[in-house]
C-alpha cells in the first residue's frame, strides 16, 4: 500500500482499530477461550510466516592489512625467461625510453636564454615538488597519512579484473576471457569446451547446470567447485553449453575469478559482478532546432563585482532571454539580483570560489551546463547552439570556447595533462599547452585535457566531477585534473565570449570592491596546507611533483 | 614563469617595454637597416621554432548511427551447437528459472487476504509501471526522446572492454586475456609466446619492438600492423618479450582490441587506454582517537521549521560542540541562525527537497559527511564515532542508523535493490525491505542497498552519486537508486537520533508554517512531467516498472 508517490513514512504501517461499542456477547466462557486459543495461533502461525527464515551469512568487508594487489603490467624490460636467456639482443633506444622508468622524476628543462621573449617563444618546462606544501615537521606525518588514506582507497576501488591474466598455449580449453557479467545475485550461463573432464571453481557465487544431459557425472553442483566429466565428449561439451554461476555474494561492483582446471591444463577468466550502470538522461525539450533554454543552464560565481555580474545578465539577456542562470554568492554583504529565471543562492562570507562553483553546477537541472565568469560579456559570436551541436554530436563531455580580452588577444587555454607512475612517493603530474587532435567535422575544434572557464558540459559529467570546496581561492585546472579518466574534453576557437578589462589604468582609482576583491583573489597561506592548491595535489591526488610549460 | 600559485592569468606573457629616453644613435643607415634584418631573421627563426611541428591527426569522435554492440553475454539456454543438436537433455527448472527472461515483465504479487494487520504481516509486493506518469498525448514523444537519449549514453559508457571474447582452444599462442592496461599516448610491454611466424594489429596505436633479436624478420614495426618471424622458434619468443604498444589515437578512457594471429589460429584480447583513478584523499586530522570534528560534516535542509532547526542544532551541541554543520535553507523568508561552525545557505523559495540535499553536501570538505533531517534530536545513543568506526574499517561507502520516533519505535529502512534487463521498453526496478548479509565483525550492522534518512557517508561518493536537483519534494530512495554499482552501503541499528515528534494531537491546531510545510511537503502535480518521482524512474533512469513491498 505504500506506493511509490505516497509521502515519505517512517512507519510504513498504518492502521484504525476500531472499539465496537456496541458490546460483544458470548455465550459460554468456553467458546470465549477456544476463540482466544485460535485467534494466537493464527497470529503466531503469521508471525512465524514472516520471521525471516533466511539464515543471513555474514560478509567480509574489512579492509585488508596485507599488500595490495600490483595493477600494472610490468612496464619494463622483462627478465629473461630463463629457457631464452643466453639469446642476444640490441635495445631500440628511441622505442625502450618510451617504457616507463621506475618511479618518475621531478625535472623540468633547464638552461635556455634569459631574453624577455624568451617564455613567449621557447616555453620552458618547470617542475615543482609538491612536498613544499607543507612545513618539514609536519611533512612525515602528512606522507604517512597520505599512505594509510591511499591504501584504503585502493583497497575499495581495485578489483579482480585489473589482474593480469595470461591464457596459457595449446589449452584444450574454451572458455571466455572477457565481457562476461552478472548482475548481483543473479544467475547467468557460463560457455565453455573441453577435450576431458573438468573442475570449475568461483569463488563469490556457485555453480550449477540448467539442464542435465544423458551419461554425465556431476559433482558439487549448487557449490562453489562443481566438476563434470562422461566417457562421452560430445555429452560433456553438450553439458558445459548449460552451465551456470550464481552470484550468492552480494557486492554491489566487484568480480569473481573462475578457475577452469582438465587434464594438465588451467585457465581462469573474471565474471564482472556489478549492477551495470544506471543511465541519468535528461530530457530535452521539443524536437527541431536546438532550444537553448531547455538544454542549457548558465552557471557562475560571484564575489563583490554585482557591477560586472549584472553587465554579464544583461547581456546574456539580449541573445538567451530565458534561459536560466544560477548564480553563486559569497560576497559579505549579498545584494538582490532582480530578474526572471534567474536563481541566486547565497553563501557564507568568503566560503570560496570551487565551492561556489560546486553549489552552482549541484543546483542544475539541464542537459548542459555552460559555465562563465562573472566578468564576461556575451556577444554575437557567443552562439551557444555551436557548443550544443558538438556536444550532441560527438562522444565529448565538455567543449570549451574561447574568450577575448579588451585587446582583442583571444584565447582558449589548451591544456593536456597527463599522468606519470611514482612509487612510494606518488605520481608525477605534466601539463603542457596545447591539444591532441582536429576533431573530424569541427575543423576549429580540437581534443585536449583541460581548457578555459567558458564552457559547456554535461551537466551529470560535471556533477559526478565536481569542484572540490577545499580550494577557496585561486584554482582552475584542478577540476580538469580529478576529471582525467572521465571527461572527454574538446575546445572550440570560434564561440567567443568577451572578457570585461581587467587592464588598471594609472589614473583609474580601484573602487573600494576592487580592493576588497583583490584581497581575497590573491589570499595570504591558509591555515590548512592541505588545503592549498599544492597541498591538495599532495595529499588528496597523490601527485609528488607538477610540471609545466 | 607562470608557476602554480600565481594568479590566473589569461595572458600567460607579461614584459614590459621599455623605450629608453636617454636615445639611441646610429652611427649610419645600413647598421641600422642591417641591425633590422637581424632581428627579423632571429623573430622569424623564433617563430619557427614555436610553430606547431607536428602534423595533428583528426580524431572521429561522433556519436554512430549504427546497432549499440550487445553487452551481455546471451543469458538464456544457448541455440545448440549444430555438431551437438540432437544429444538429449533434460531441463532443470529450478536453475533455469534463475535465468533472466526475455525482458521484465511488471507484475506484483496477486490475491492474499484483505485483513487490518495483512499488509503489517504479509507485505505483499505491489507493481507500478511507470509510463502512466505521463499523459497518453505526450507518451510516445518521451519514448522517442528517452530512447535517442539513452542510445548517445550508451555509446559514451560502453568501452570494447564490455565485448564477449572467447579463446580458442588449442591455441598455440600464449597471449594475457585480461589486466593489460596503458595510460594515454603511452608506451608498454606486451607478452605472448608463438609457435610459428606471428601478425599482430591493433587499431589506437602502433606495435614495436623495444630490443631487437637476432635471426628475425620484422615488418610493419611503428605501425599498426607488425608481423615477426623467424627460422628459430626461441629466437622469435624471446623477441616476443620486446614487443611494445604505443596508444596513438588520444581517449581519456577506453580500450584497444589487439589481434593476434599465427598459422591456422587467432586470438584477441583487450588493452586499457586510460589515465587510471586519481585518488581522492582527506586529510584526517590527527592520529589516535576519531576525531568526529575533524572526520565529519554534518548537513541538513531547512524549510520554514526554524524552532525544529534550533532544537537539532542545540542538541548536536551537546555532543559535538565543534563540528560544522552545512544547513541548505530554501525557506521564504530566511532567517539567521546564530552559532559557531554553522554554515548557512539561502536558497532560492522553494526551489527544493533534492536541491537542497545535493547543495549542501556540495559544501563538504571532511572526508565524511552525516546527513540528519532538520526535526531530529541528537541523544546519548547518537554517537558518531561507531559509525565513523564502521567506514574507517571497512570498504562501506555509506552507512545508515536508527530513527527513533516518540512511541519509541525504531526504524533503520532497509531496501534491496535490483534491476532485471529490460528490452526497448525499459528494465524493471524492484525494492524489497530487507538486506544481504551481517557484516562480520560488526553484529548490529548489515549490507543493504538503501536505508534511512540518517546516515554517515564518504563525502567523495556522496558528491560523485549526487542527490538529483530534479527531484523538488517527496523523495528519498531515488538517491540509492543513482548509487546502485557505485555505493556500498551498510546499516547499523546501534546508533540512534530521536525524530521530534510527528503525532498530530486533535487539541494543538496546526501553525502557520506547519501548514506552509503540509503545503510544500505534499504537492500539487508538476508542470514537467520528467520531473516527478515516476517520470525520472522512467526518462531518466529509464525504467518501465517498479515493483516493492
């Protein structure tokens, strides 16, 4: 009776008794308590009927003292089998230093000529540890906690399937090696060959036959090793077309390593355990050209400049007159922004800027987000429906744009990034200028890691990001860095929003906003070191060292 | 020059120009013209230098048009194997009945008795298809919109990983079948042994070999097909421990299908192209005891029950007079809320129940974030640190409690959660009370996949999940249903908040803002169809059923 609509109730009974005032006679006392008798025996066979008569076994979801399983395939020279070891080679220097070295290395690239172009045109790599966050006290404690938090996370984001496996030679067997998946506690077919009899065994679930096929042995089935054999081998082949695995484990994204054993002769493969991944579409709106007020949310971030910011709405109002714009304050003394579809969520004083950022997109409810700074100007080369088209027409989750400076120096921010292994230490990250590829068919558009903070993106991409609140200030790759692996990240030159000056003239006193907001732009060290941008590259990311062009 | 912590800056260049006053004579023309012509030759030079060199390859990142390839493995009683047609075999119904049917069919559980305590003792399940949130005029359009939709995800989320591939038997060749996994645009190892002369082609990147062996014939190496043979059989497998594969074609997150083939046999296996997880770490705090002000966040939404909101917060005070408490306040007209470590949030009027939730732990910058209701009651019982015990120990994203109510009732809300495929249709959503298993070693907490509104979380999932901002009042599993495959969720009934009380006494009337609440809490119908509770299940969830207990 609780259905789905119904208000949210704690207590998911609710019923009337009713007191019969108008009496209730019985004739013998007897009959009273023969009544009685079989009224609780009706209500404890109830009772007993909804007892849980499952017996729940337990789990295990401790994490784990022991070393953590090594992920990576081996990416250096192998040692030499020891059958093959005496036959020579001559390394491919060019090809051998493409293979990563133990560990990674802090260098940038030193020497170069001190000429004031000299940035301009041959950019230099610098490369900064990241220790130096963090005072020399406190930075053992700070590596130690580091390590304890990084194996935890280990611990809950490997699973059996970043394990190498390697299919032995000449195996009589036939078997599946990937793409096999089970949805928790539930039962799939498993197929398979033999040349003789053979042992299955998993491990989080058990193994079974859907149908029974004449002149076969059977052991163990409904358990977690079950073997098979028949002086038949097309019976036995026919069998193992029924075989099945129930997952009995429960684990909401894990996999179970099933192990195949014949004569003389092993192989294990992984079935993915997992609930597969729930689609978040949104909506659209009618179907034709692109409605921008129905696909897209503007978002941005607003501290003591209501001046630029109301530039920026009125400007966005002379091309999108109704779309909507969520705007995220921190200013000391919030001041009311008039307007239709516009949302202003306020802040405490001086929360910080990738917490605004993160309250704006969380309050999001299209398709796409755009996000601007408060001191943009919409043109009439900002045309949205370019970055839509390429968003809906391509596998990409955000395409940046590109954004004009009052000198008419346009640019767009092409960052890669990538990541190199460390040891104990943690990673070495790089970030370069410049971009991957042409995008075929967007010939002004181009695949990179990171870009300018004008850009439309998938809303649920964005979300499942996020900007991460403990950057209060000065940020902006960050949000590109934890969205590696997940963002498919495209830049496009031709949709332009204008910049509004930030050039100080000599003459031009700074307003008493202006000298507010360059206090808290350019803040003194916070409190926390691992809070600041360093800090967290440290100790939140594992990053070791950055380096950078 | 432009290193980590300086401003952001647009212009990556800045120099200034100085033009010496003081002058600048030359002793004849031709120095002057000759110095010209220097400078330009050394500028141009310059420019080369920095123009690209590299010729960018376009990368094809459009969404296909073409059929989505086929997840899972055929999870029904398989077409026989012509060869093995007519050897007879007898079905048995109890495993095969645990295979997935063709598609879910959206059904309850039919008849059982009408009496007062019947739901109470016999929940029966009830089956709610989800289409009838939305009018039979507009149907057909959303079927068409959420199918489009969902077809572009699907393209985006699936990876040549998700493919079935079975290996052969027989295979004369040695080849890994799972784990093999290189960042972007990087270089590894990739083993195997032969029997014979060997082609291998891959299709995001190129082949080489890091060291080259003597007796060898090798072609195509650098490119995306190399063959290597050899008159010597160990010759041709120690080279095979030098060959390399360089991921050419740029994409944050997928996967390369490599062939492999030899005389009379094939094989194919998958490498993983992505930049693997960046972790996300908390600080901690210090060691020793939980220290629940540095570990925890606790977040709330407030809507026009300050009196309610007051009582929460003193009696959070009591026990933890340091911890911050992040409140989202959507009320009308917002009021302050004094005290230390309160951090509050105005919203736009009403904007909602989701929105408030997903702003709020928007906020969080502790490694753990609890959510409380804003009419709950902290006591003695409520001690955070055993749930706070619960996620430091084990590999549990989210843990619930207890909430006691005034009759001393106690609800901890238990839900499974399952999803059977469903074809065009949709898949079929079932929830029934209840959990999997006890977890070991703490005998008053479970696994589960939903549980109540009072519940200690890592602050990284909970924002990754997200509470959606679609949903503007009733809702709570919707949160759940988002975290399926990505949340592992426990709860324990152990740890107690009271829920101020909810008994409507006949002699207090209503107040105004109870009613403003009752007004709110329990709506009129929306505009935006997608936007209800039923109308997300089925556009954005793309479910066609939902059945419960």
């Amino acid at each position: 009776m609780a259905s789905v609509d119904s208000r949210y109730n704690y207590n998911n009974q609710s019923f009337n008794i009713h007191v019969s005032a108008s009496g209730f006679r019985m004739r013998s006392l007897r009959k009273t308590v023969l009544l009685a008798i079989l009224v609780s025996v009706v209500l404890v066979l109830a009772l007993l009927h909804s007892w849980p008569t499952r017996a729940y076994t337990t789990v295990d979801v401790w994490q784990r003292q022991g070393p953590v399983v090594e992920r990576h395939l081996e990416e250096r020279l192998p040692e030499p089998d020891h059958r093959l070891g005496n036959i020579p080679f001559h390394v491919r220097d060019n090809v051998a230093s493409l293979l990563a070295r133990n560990g990674c290395v802090c260098e940038g690239e030193s020497g170069g000529v001190n000429l004031p172009f000299a940035q301009l045109l041959f950019p230099r790599v610098s490369a900064h540890p990241l220790h130096t966050a963090f005072e020399a006290s406190e930075l053992e404690e700070m590596k130690r906690r580091r390590a304890k938090e990084y194996k935890s996370f280990q611990e809950r984001s490997q699973t059996p399937t970043d394990v190498l496996i390697i299919a032995e030679a000449n195996n009589p067997l036939q078997y599946p090696t990937q793409g096999v998946e089970v949805r928790p506690l539930r039962t799939i077919i498993i197929p398979g060959k033999t040349s003789d009899r053979i042992n299955i065994t998993a491990t989080l679930g058990t193994l079974n036959v859907a149908a029974e096929v004449d002149g076969m042995k059977i052991k163990g089935d409904g358990e977690m090793h079950m073997s098979l054999s028949s002086s038949l081998l097309p019976n036995l082949n026919r069998q193992l077309q029924f075989v099945t695995y129930t997952n009995t484990l429960f684990h909401p994204n894990t996999a179970d390593t099933v192990q195949l054993e014949t004569e003389g002769h092993q192989a294990s493969f992984s079935i993915k355990i997992r609930h597969g991944v729930t689609p978040k579409l949104y909506n659209t709106g009618s179907k034709g050209e692109y409605n921008v007020s129905a696909l897209v949310t503007i978002a941005t971030k607003t501290f003591l400049r209501y001046d630029k910011l109301q530039d920026l709405i009125n400007s966005v109002r002379r091309y999108y007159p109704t779309v909507t714009i969520v705007i995220a304050d921190d200013s000391e003394k919030p001041q009311t922004i008039l307007g239709s579809y516009i949302e202003h969520y306020i802040m405490p004083f001086g929360k910080g800027w990738f917490a605004g950022r993160n309250l704006a997109v969380s309050q999001v409810t299209t398709k796409y987000v755009l996000w601007v700074d408060d001191d943009f100007i919409f043109t009439a080369n900002t045309k949205l429906e370019k970055l839509v088209d390429v968003l809906e027409r391509t596998t990409l989750d955000l395409v940046g744009g590109a954004v004009r400076e009052a000198t008419g120096y346009t640019a767009t921010y092409r960052q890669t990034i990538s990541i190199e292994s460390g040891e104990e230490d943690g990673d070495c990250l790089h970030m370069r200028r410049g971009f991957h590829h042409v995008i075929q068919g967007f010939p002004n558009c181009v695949v990179t890691d990171g870009v300018i903070n004008f850009f439309l993106a998938r809303t649920d991409k964005v979300q499942q990001v996020g900007f991460d609140p403990r950057l209060a200030r000065v940020a902006h790759l960050e949000f590109f860095i934890d969205g590696l692996g997940s963002l498919h990240v495209g830049s496009c030159d031709d949709v332009i929003v204008n910049h509004a000056t930030k050039i100080k003239l000599p003459w031009v006193s700074q307003s008493e906003s202006d000298k507010t907001y360059a206090k808290f732009r350019y803040p003194p060290a916070s409190s926390d070191a691992t809070h600041t941008k360093n800090g967290l590259l440290f100790f939140k990311n594992r990053f070791q060292c950055l380096t950078h062009n």
